[in-house]
C-alpha cells in the first residue's frame, strides 16, 4: 500500500510538473493543490456532460477525449488531454461548457476546488494571466482542429486520429490503436461505412494492419503524410 501511495504522489509530481501548474509560485501551487482531490475514473466513464456545472482537473495519467454532439447525435472530438493537461479550466471562467469529457483509458486525476481556483484566479495577477496564458494557447489549438476539419478531408482526419491515438499509447516502438471503427468514425464525424473503405485502403497501401492488439500502424511516416497541414 506504501508502494502504491508513493507511486502515485510521484505521479502527480511529474504531471504537475508538466502542467501550466509549474509555472506559478511553489506558495501559490500548493493553495490551489492543498484541497484537491485524487480521483481514479474507468475507461469508458463519462467525466463531464454537457451543460454540467464547472468542474476542473489535472491529468495525471490516461489519455481523455473531448467531444461534441450534434442534434441527430453524430460525434466530433475537439481535442484530446493527456497526462500534465488541465481539464475544464474554460468553465471556470465561462461557466458550463457545450461539451462532454470521455475516458478513453484508465485514468487518475486531481480534481482541484473551483472555488478556491476562481478566488485565486481574480486575486492573483500571476495565475489570472497564467490562466489567460493557456486559454489562449487553447484557442489557437481549436483553430488549428477546425481548419483541419474543415479543409482536410476525411481521409485526412482520419488518419490524424489514428495518429493521435497511437501516440498517446505508444510502448516501445510499436504503434497500435485500441479503437473500434465506430468509435473512428464518432471522433472525426462520419459514419462507419465511409471510414470501414478508408481503412481497407490505408491497409490495402500497407500503411497499416489489423491484429488482436487493435490497428497497428506499420508507415507512421506514410501515414502523417497524409494528415492536413497548413504548410502543404
């Protein structure tokens, strides 16, 4: 137990560590620490609902999708959060977010007191900009998937998740996605269909595989090749 307990303080060192979090004041991280709380979420747990009341907390470990809906209940991912990334800061400020936070892995954050953040944020200089910091560098990223999204095609997309989601699970030098085709076609919003020919092709190319391990990447090179980018 011993063991376990300092593995997960070390842990939430080193997502701190990678967090916005690092750079504020050691005085002013452990106020906004002191009353968190660690919480261990299973793969496939529903974090945040849409419209839910605010709600903020650091990654410490697992890999966290966060998505949209439409009225017919079509899917779009935003972004994904890993370990060092906050969650909901936005709410903090704006209130309840148009958006749902799902667990994609077995995960542990620290769920920090809004209370105690918002009262910080206002009265703090160094953490309100620090704040304003990051949401900004979160604008620019939402610009950079909306372009994505709009300008690339689903082709594109596509092989930008597998991309992402291999990454984020990397062990040694093999890239392997844990994810059903529908669950692809949710994170780029289409339909299974259209991304089932997507995959026969990538694999007819020999871009990538299916085992028992899930889709494996075998031309990563290839594959981000084929992802949009501003610069081409």
């Amino acid at each position: 137990m011993m063991s376990q307990h300092r593995s997960s303080e070390t842990a939430i060192d080193e997502a701190l560590a990678k967090s916005i979090l690092a750079a504020i004041s050691p005085a002013l991280s452990e106020t906004l620490t002191q009353d968190a709380i660690r919480v261990d979420f299973p793969a496939g747990t529903t974090l945040y609902y849409e419209k839910d009341e605010p709600r903020c907390g650091l990654v410490i470990t697992g890999l966290i999708r966060i998505y949209m809906t439409s009225p017919d209940g079509r899917q779009i991912t935003v972004r994904y959060a890993r370990t060092g990334d906050l969650l909901g800061l936005a709410t903090i400020v704006g209130g309840p977010a148009p958006a749902n936070v799902q667990i994609l892995t077995d995960a542990m954050l620290l769920m920090l007191n809004v209370r105690t953040l918002q009262v910080i944020a206002q009265t703090e200089p160094e953490v309100g900009w620090l704040i304003a910091q990051e949401m900004t560098r979160r604008f620019y990223q939402a610009l950079e998937v909306l372009a994505g999204n709009a300008f690339g095609s689903l082709r594109q997309r596509v092989a930008r998740h597998l991309l992402d989601l291999a990454a984020s699970r990397q062990k040694g030098r093999g890239l392997v996605v844990k994810a059903t085709q529908q669950e692809l076609a949710d994170a780029v919003g289409s339909v299974r269909p259209v991304v089932a020919r997507i995959m026969r092709d990538l694999r007819d190319e020999g871009i990538i595989t299916t085992s028992s391990d899930g889709i494996v990447i075998l031309k990563p090179a290839k594959l981000h090749a084929e992802m949009w980018s501003r610069d081409v």
